[in-house]
C-alpha cells in the first residue's frame, strides 16, 4: 500500500460563486413556487354578510375643540343610519376651524349613501379635519352597534 498524498486545491473566488449561485437559485425556486400556486379564497368570501344591525336610536360623540364641545350626533334604525348632524357647534369653533362643517357634510352624506365607514374619502386641504370627525362618528355608530349598545344608549 502506497500512502500517496493527494492535494486538492479549492480556490476561494469559485466557492464563493458557486455559494451564491445555490443561494440565487434557492431563491429562485423558492419564489416561482409562491407565485405559482393557487391562491386559497377566503372560505367566508362566499357567505353573504348580513346587513349593520343597530340598536335604533340617537348617539353621541364628544369633540372637545378649544376647550368648547362638540357632540357628533348619530341617528340610526335596526338596519340604516338615517343622519348624522353636529350639534352644540359654537361659532368660535367655526371661526377657528373653517373646515370642520363643509369636511363633515361631505362625510355625512358619504356615509348615508353607502351605509357604510368603507370606502370614504376626502381631500388633502381638510384631512386631519376629516379623519377626527370620522373618529367622532366611528365611535357612535360603534354605540349604536346592537352588540352592546343596550347600555351605551345616549339622547
């Protein structure tokens, strides 16, 4: 038996390629799989979401602008919001925020057409504005909700 020392030579740039390139197929393989198989559908996308169901009645919301309130009033029946109206709305409050009133008849009809919070828009010039009096009429219309709002009810 002949112990004859054999040398392998491994040059590092070729490991590094051949490291990457395994890595980069992975990947690869990896990503055309997750594109490629079929996408799985809600199992509840079928079923039919039955309408908002609330407790009918009047609910309110507080907005507190410059130490002055101003409630957010709701008005719904078992399945619709029939309007939504700010009440106690001081002049000075008007006069310091301009954009409260035109902002909030923009929601408030967008909001009884559709029935819904979903889908609502408004402009950039009135967001901020927008998105508290949405805030102020989510929370109401959360009241109203027929889960709980046997104790929430406010007139």
């Amino acid at each position: 038996m002949s112990s004859k020392t054999k040398i392998v030579v491994l040059h590092l740039k070729e490991l590094i390629y051949t490291g990457i390139f395994a890595v980069l197929g992975i990947l690869f393989i990896v990503l055309l799989i997750i594109m490629f198989l079929p996408k799985n559908k809600d199992k509840d996308s079928n079923i039919v979401q039955p309408a908002n169901s609330y407790m009918p009645g009047v609910y309110t919301t507080s907005l507190v602008l410059n130490d002055n309130v101003v409630d957010i009033e709701v008005t719904v029946d078992e399945t619709n919001i029939n309007s939504i109206r700010i009440v106690n709305l001081d002049e000075a409050v008007s006069a310091m925020y301009p954009l409260i009133e035109p902002a909030f008849e923009d929601l408030a009809s967008q909001i009884c057409d559709n029935q819904s919070l979903n889908g609502i828009t408004y402009s950039d010039d009135n967001k901020y504005t927008s998105m508290v009096l949405l805030d102020a009429i989510k929370a109401s219309l959360q009241k109203a909700e027929a889960t709980g709002a046997a104790n929430s009810q406010t007139r």
